[in-house]
C-alpha cells in the first residue's frame, strides 16, 4: 500500500496553490464532527448543527470536486447547480425540523431527543 | 519555497472552519456551539471564492448563515433549555469516537491511496463558475430541476406552516 | 396459439370445458342473486354441455376421422412442458358420456338434494367434478392429466364428505382420499420417469418414444407399473378397493356420478388411452387384478344388505371385468363396456337414490320388500337397469360382457399362457353367475315379497318428474346403447385398431409393438364367440334362477346359512387391507417416536426458545432512543461499504 497521496496533504506548505485532497480532507474532518454531534448530542437542535455539517461537507466536496477534475469545453457549471439545489434542500429542511422541533417542545415540554422514547419496545 | 497567497488564504479559512466545528460538536452550551457554527459556515463561504464560484459563497452566506443560522438559534431561543438530566454514558461515548474514527477512515482511505486523482488534477485548467452561466444553465437545460426546487421549496412552506400552527384540540399536529 | 378460433370442434370442446367452469364460478359467488341458489343455471349448462358433446361425437361421425382436435400450446415458456386438447373418438365417448351422467344426477339432484343446508355448494362441487372429469379426458400430455386427475380425486373428497357432520362420512371422505392418493403415488412416479427417458409428457411423444425404443425395457415396465398403480387407486381395484364401499356415505346422486362416469371410469380411461405403453408382462398383471377383484367384489356384493352397498360392490366387479378386459388387450371392449356400464350403473343409483328418497332414506333392503307396488315406475326402470348389468341377451350390457368375455376365451386359448389360463376364463364366467345372482337378490328383496317393514312401505311414493326423467332416460339407453341386435356400430366406431390407426394419423409412423400385434392376433380368432354367447347367456338365466329360488320363491329359508360362506370372503377382504394398514401403522409409530423426539424436542422448541432469547435480548437495542438508531445505522453503512468494496 503507497501513502504517496500523504504526501500532496503535505504540499500546501511547499508548493503553490491548492489541490482536490485538502479539500476532501477537509470535508472529511467535518462530516466526522457533525457525525459526533449528532450522536452525541442530546439536544434536538444540537442534532441539527450537526446535520448542517454534514451537508456542507457534502456540497465542498461536490464543488471541489467540480474545481479540480478536467471538464469538456461545453460543460456546464455542474458543482455550483448541484450545490444551489441542495442548499435548498437544506433550507427546507431546516424549516421542517424546526418545526417539529417547536411541535415537540409544545408537547412533551422538552427537546430532548432521549425523552421522546414513546415508541420504545 | 514558493507560497501563494491562495495556500495562506486557505490555511487562514481552515484554521476558522476546523475551529469552529470543533467547538460546535464538543462544547456543552448549545448556543455557543451554534455560534461558533457561525464561523465553519463563513470559512466554507470563503472556500467557494478560493473554488472560482462567488456565486455560490454569496447563496451559502446568504441562507446559511444569514437563514439556516438564525433558524436554528431562533430554535434554541424559542425551546425549552432545561435539560442535560443525563449525560452519556462512557460506553456510548467510546462507541461513537469509535465508530467515526472508522467512518473518518473510510472516508479518507481513498483520499490517501488512490492514484486517479493524481493524474487528473495536473490539468491547468481549473473550472471557473460565473454568475451568468449559471443563470443560463437554471434556465435552460436545469429548468425542470430548478421548477421542482421551487415546488419543494413551496410545499416545504406550507407544510412547515402546517405543523408548527397551534391546535386548541387535543389531536394536535 | 390462437384462442379465438374458427375451428368449430375446438369451440365445442373449449365451451364443454369452460362452460361448467364458469358456471362453477357463479355459482361460489353469486348464490342469494340466484334462482333457487343456481341449481337450475348448473342443469340447463350441463343440458347444453351434453349437447355440444353429442355434436361433436356427430361431427366426428361425419367425418370418419381419427383425431378431431389436436392442439398444443406451450404451457411454460423455454421448457418442454405443453399444454393441450387432444379430442380423438375415445374422448369423444367419454366426453358424452361424462355430460350425460352429470347433466341426470343434476337433475336428479334438484329433487333429491332439495332442502338441503349445502346445497349451492352441493353443486359447486358437482359441476367442479364435472369440469374436471372432462379436463381429465380432453389432455393430450401426462402432466395436465395428472392434474386433472387430483382435481377429480379432491372433488371425490368432497362430495363424499359432503354430509360431514356425519362421523363415517367424513371418516370415508379421508379414506377416500388417503387410498386414491396411494395410488397417485405410482402415478408421479410414472411421469418422472417419463420425464426422464422421453423428455415430453406428451401422449403423441410417449407413443413415438415406444416406436423408436427410447421408452423400452425395465424402463417401460416401471412405467406401465406405475400408471397402472394409479389406476388401480382411482377404479377400486383389489387391494385399493377399500374405499369405494365405504364412499357410500355420500349423497346418492353423487354416487351414481362417480360410479358411472367420472371418479372410477378415469382408471379405466388411463389404462385405455396409454394402453401402447403397457408390455405384455404388466398387461398379465392387469388381467389377473381385474379377474381377481371382479371375482372377489361379486362375492362380497351377495351377502350386502345395504342396497346402496351391493351397487358398490357392483360397480367393483364391473370395474374388474374392464380391468380384465385391458389386461387381455380388447381395450375397445373395456371402453364399450365402460360405456354400457355408466348407463345402466347410472340408472341403478338413480334408481336406488329415488327408492331411498322415497322411503325415507331408509337403505337396508331386508326392511323393504312388496315395494313395486307402491313404486311402480322406479321398479320398472331399476329391472331394466338390473337386467342390463347382469347382462340379460340383448340389452347393452350382454354386448360388452360377451365382447370382454371373448377376449379373455381367446386370450387362453391362444395358448399364451402356459398353465393357469382357464383361471382368468372361469373367474370371469363366475362373476357373471353371481352378478346375476346378487343383482336379482336385491331386486327380489326389494320390489317383490311382503313388506318386511309396513311404516316404510306404506309411506313410500314413487318418483316424481325430476327423478323420473334421468330414470327413463338411463333405462332407455341401458336397454339400446349397446345395439339392439348387434354391437357391431361400436366395433366400427371404436375398433380394436383404433389406437395405432390414431398415432399413424397424428405422428405418421406406423407402429409395430408387441402388444399391438397380439391384440391383433385376437381379432382373427374369432370362433370363441358363439360358445361365449351360449355360455353367458346360460350363466346368466343360472343366476337369476338360483337368485329367484333363495328370494322370490322363499325355498331355503336358511339364508344366514349360505350367506355364511361369504362373510369369511368378507372377512378376508376387511384383513387384507387390515394387514397393510397395520404395517403402515407400525412405521407411521416409528416416524411418530423420531417426530416427537428429534424434531419436536430439538428442533422445534430448540428454535423457538433460540428465538425467544434472541429477542428478548434484540429488543434491548429496540431502545426509542432515536440517537442509538442512528448509531446502528451508521455502523450498518460502515459494514456495508467495507463489503462492497472488497
């Protein structure tokens, strides 16, 4: 197995310009954290930070991916389209869930996701 | 060694995103974390600039940090913040450290190894995203994905509207 | 294949299978919409189902061909399984004969079932029966007369069980059923092995794999065996004919149904239709259980005092007596008396259904007696069914006795057989003494004397239309379907050549095969038939006359005497059957023991309580914590991309 790859993380510190893999990296740390932040969180909202990561690390690595691979001259802004798209996808769905989260709080008088365990068992 | 102001700008912007999604997931008080959020979704806006697409950092100030943001803190002001009656235990903070650290890997195992992506980045041409072609692409070729992300857009509306009106009868939502 | 069709003989077919299908369906779904809940609908269809099959046989006059309709569809795609209609002259007979008996027992059954708690589904089933019985005769492959076949036995089930709140009849319903399926047995077996060895259930391949010595050998005789088996099961044959006695529980016109025309004839049918595929040595086996069994039901019949019984037992000694007459290659002969047979068995049950009916379901015949008094027009037409069936000259059934009976006189004399020969021709004669014996045994008991029972006789009343009408039309037949004068139109229609004339006409090869030759053989012998003639008619008038001696004229007052020596016949035919259920019960013991203890024990409640463990401890995970959900979720995904990317 080569790690050569390693190496070009490295090569923002030595050589001009950016490159696919720090982006991806990057997007990769912060699907992690918004994945701990989900789990670990007991707030509702909480969960809801931790989606918004999730997402954004989703539409960087479209659009780095968009940046740096080779396109035909006719292409269209593919990356861009895709992110407005699903950032509309998230702001209706941080609607939704804030909705539901006002509904939640209105009935059980908390947001804590461990109390709404009615369909437990 | 030569260094560009791109890779100083970009280690600037990193440093501004891992801080504040590392104090969104591990600090305790909610609305800090969703403050310090403020600063993940600002460095991805400078991201987008440093990708050649203002266009795109415009739309993620806008509705993130000028929408979703204010949403969510709208959220934690509007709910109920008594809480933290119980903590998570060892054993599930140990199964979910591990369980990302093996996601993280996942995730970053073709990153690493992979040699396609070495060979197709030494192209010079980088992809350049104007406003006006993506105004023409919405309207010519993506309508049909762009009518249905108005229609999302307007059923997500009523419905939000829907769930959240208050119901004096019991059978609420 | 193209179902809309010009073809007018296909129409014909199609419709007389279709039409009782459909009606079926009415009937089940429909009934409060229904006048009189549908048995009118199901006897007019019947009436127009006996009337398509009369034209068909009609056209198939006209025409003076082999094969009317032949027609194959490939039933499933990319394999050799065909579906098909295969109409020759032989289905033809059957065809009418089958729409005939169904379309009297429905009209029988209007009156007789009247007022009945299941009486839609009464006919539900008959007309389900029906379709069947027809589906049977109408395939031209294996597989879809197998499934025929069950079709009929499930609808036996049934209608047996049709009283079920009865302990015996449901008790005979299953018997029926269990025996029939024993037989089925060696019929599976048969189509595996002609799967095997010819590749095709197709009748036609079958014939053209004899032809060319694909199907040859021990191969040929398992075959053979195995049908054979399966037609023993289905035509109560000895040992299997434990069941057909015992089906008497069921309504009576149902009985007339499946005595004439279409549970017990689809045995003899079978053995008919395939009759090329039997060698000489499984043919010699036939003959004697047919001789066997023809012998040993007459016995049994003459000490029955149940009327519906001795019919039964009747009917056992017919089916022996067409046994017989396959096994001595006269085929044509059997057929002819399958058909002569179905009439005047018909007539008599009929006869016995509306003698019951009209004395309060009163069966034992030493309680009636004088009853022809009171009855008139049942005792006539049950004479001339009676009269019929013993074989009295000139009425149909002493044409396809004497047929069968010259067959088997030619089949020992040809010297084929090297010891033992006279056994098959004095059994037969034997048999017909004691059908005439029992027949008018019963037929004095019932209808002449003094009344033994006068609340039964005073309150008996005859037939009324819807009795009365299948009754003359049954007697009518039994007395000239077998030609008044001579039998000779059903050796023209259907002669003893009909087979290979048939597969030479289908398949264009003309088939030269063992069987074939022989039964040639015996058409040139035909010198036998005047001492036949003599000898059954004298036979016959012996029979009567000892019959009248012991119960008309009351000589010999003693009956339990004579009749002693037959109980032990009936003893031993209660043993035989005993004797294989016994063994079957010691092993059903043993695989009850390894039921018990290994699947039971280990097994079953093994995986219940595994089960019952895992999920006690699965539902621990089933927490409503939506967070440990998603865990689980997550981890799911990882697990999912490291398999799919190895």
């Amino acid at each position: 197995m080569e790690f050569n790859k390693l190496s070009s993380l490295v090569s923002l510190f030595t050589e001009p310009g950016t490159q696919l893999e720090h982006y991806l990296f990057i997007s990769g740390i912060l699907f992690t954290l918004g994945l701990i932040n989900c789990l670990l969180r007991n707030n509702a909202v909480g969960i809801l930070i931790g989606i918004e990561l999730i997402l954004n690390s989703a539409i960087l690595n479209f659009m780095a991916f968009w940046h740096f691979l080779p396109q035909g001259s006719d292409a269209s802004p593919s990356g861009p389209l895709a992110a407005i798209f699903i950032i509309v996808l998230v702001a209706c769905e941080s609607a939704v869930a804030l909705a539901m989260l006002l509904n939640l709080n209105f009935k059980s008088g908390t947001i804590e996701v461990d109390r709404a365990n009615k369909m437990k068992n | 060694m030569e260094i560009l102001g791109e890779n100083i700008c970009f280690i600037i912007i990193t440093a501004f995103i891992l801080g504040g999604a590392f104090l969104a997931t591990f600090l305790k008080d909610i609305t800090s974390a969703a403050f310090s959020l403020f600063f993940t979704l600002f460095g991805i806006a400078g991201y987008y600039i440093l990708l050649n697409s203002d266009f795109i950092a415009v739309t993620q100030v806008m509705v993130y940090v000028g929408g979703v943001l204010i949403l969510i803190i709208f959220g934690i002001l509007l709910t109920n913040r008594d809480f933290n009656h119980n903590p998570n235990t060892r054993l599930k903070k140990i199964s979910v450290y591990l369980t990302s650290l093996v996601l993280f890997s996942i995730v970053l195992w073709p990153i690493i190894t992979s040699k396609k992506l070495a060979d197709n980045i030494k192209g010079d041409r980088y992809a350049l995203a104007l406003t006006s072609d993506i105004g023409e692409a919405l309207t010519t070729d993506w309508i049909f994905n762009f009518i249905l992300a108005g229609i999302v857009l307007l059923l997500i509306l009523i419905a939000s509207a829907f769930l959240i009106r208050r119901n004096d009868s019991s059978n609420g939502i | 294949m193209n179902y809309i069709t010009d073809d007018l003989n296909l129409n014909l077919v199609l419709s007389i299978f279709f039409l009782p299908a459909c009606t079926l369906l009415i009937l089940a779904f429909f009934k409060q919409y229904l006048f009189r809940r549908g048995d009118v609908l199901a006897t007019i269809i019947m009436g127009f189902c006996l009337f398509f099959a009369c034209q068909l046989l009609l056209n198939l006059l006209d025409t003076k061909s082999w094969t009317l309709v032949n027609q194959s569809f490939n039933w499933i795609k990319n394999t050799n399984l065909q579906g098909g209609i295969l109409v020759d002259r032989l289905t033809c007979i059957m065809l009418v004969i089958i729409t005939l008996v169904s379309f009297l027992v429905h009209l029988f059954s209007t009156k007789y079932m009247s007022g009945d708690i299941r009486y839609n589904r009464y006919f539900c089933y008959l007309l389900l029966f029906t379709t069947s019985m027809v589906g049977l005769v109408l395939a031209n492959n294996l597989l879809f007369l197998f499934i025929f076949w069950e079709l009929v036995g499930i609808c036996s089930y049934l209608l047996i069980g049709h009283w079920y709140e009865k302990t015996s009849a449901y008790k005979a319903a299953i018997k029926a059923f269990i025996v029939t399926k024993i037989g089925d047995l060696g019929m599976i077996i048969s189509l595996l092995i002609c799967w095997q060895a010819v590749g095709s259930l197709q009748f036609v391949d079958i014939f053209t794999a004899l032809q060319s010595d694909v199907l040859s050998g021990t191969t040929r005789t398992i075959f053979g065996l195995g049908l054979f088996f399966a037609a023993l099961g289905k035509s109560a044959q000895f040992p299997l004919h434990v069941w057909l006695p015992d089906a008497m529980e069921g309504p009576t016109p149902v009985s007339a149904l499946i005595h004439a025309a279409t549970m017990v004839a689809a045995g003899v049918y079978l053995l008919a239709r395939l009759f090329l595929v039997f060698d000489n040595e499984t043919l010699l086996y036939v003959a004697y259980v047919g001789v066997i069994t023809a012998i040993f039901a007459a016995c049994l019949a003459t000490v029955q005092t149940d009327i519906k019984r001795v019919l039964a037992y009747s009917t056992i000694s017919q089916l022996g007596l067409m046994f017989l007459g396959i096994g001595v290659g006269v085929y044509s002969a059997s057929i002819f008396h399958l058909g002569t047979h179905a009439f005047f068995k018909a007539g008599l049950f009929l006869g016995a259904g509306a003698l019951i009916y009209g004395a309060q379901h009163e069966q034992s015949i030493l309680k009636f007696g004088g009853l022809r008094r009171k009855m008139p027009k049942i005792a006539v037409c049950y004479l001339l069914c009676t009269l019929a069936l013993v074989g009295f000259p000139l009425f149909s059934g002493f044409w396809s006795k004497e047929a069968i009976l010259t067959g088997v006189l030619n089949f020992s004399s040809n010297g084929r057989l090297e010891d033992n020969s006279n056994f098959l021709v004095l059994a037969s004669f034997a048999t017909v003494f004691l059908t005439a014996f029992y027949m008018f045994r019963q037929f004095f008991l019932t209808f002449t004397g003094t009344p033994r029972d006068q609340e039964i006789y005073e309150n008996a009343k005859d037939a009324n239309w819807q009795m009365f009408v299948p009754l003359v039309v049954l007697s009518v037949l039994a007395l000239v379907a077998g030609g008044v004068i001579d039998s000779s139109w059903f050796r023209n229609f259907y002669p003893q050549i009909s087979l290979e004339q048939q597969i030479q006409s289908l398949t264009g090869i003309a088939l030269e095969l063992d069987n074939l030759v022989y039964t040639q053989g015996l058409l040139q012998a035909e010198s036998s038939q005047q001492l036949v003639t003599v000898w059954s008619i004298a036979l016959v008038f012996g029979g009567i006359i000892a019959s009248s001696i012991f119960f008309y004229f009351n000589y010999g007052s003693n009956l339990n005497r004579f009749s002693a020596i037959f109980i032990y016949f009936d003893k031993l035919a209660k043993t035989v059957p005993n004797l294989l259920a016994s063994g079957v019960n010691c092993f059903a013991k043993l695989i009850t023991v390894f039921d018990n203890l290994i699947l039971d024990k280990i097994i079953t409640q093994g995986t219940t309580s595994f089960l019952n463990f895992g999920g006690s401890k699965l539902s621990l995970i089933q927490s409503g914590n939506v967070r440990n959900y998603f865990l689980f979720s997550i981890i799911g995904i990882i697990v999912l991309t490291i398999l799919l990317t190895n």
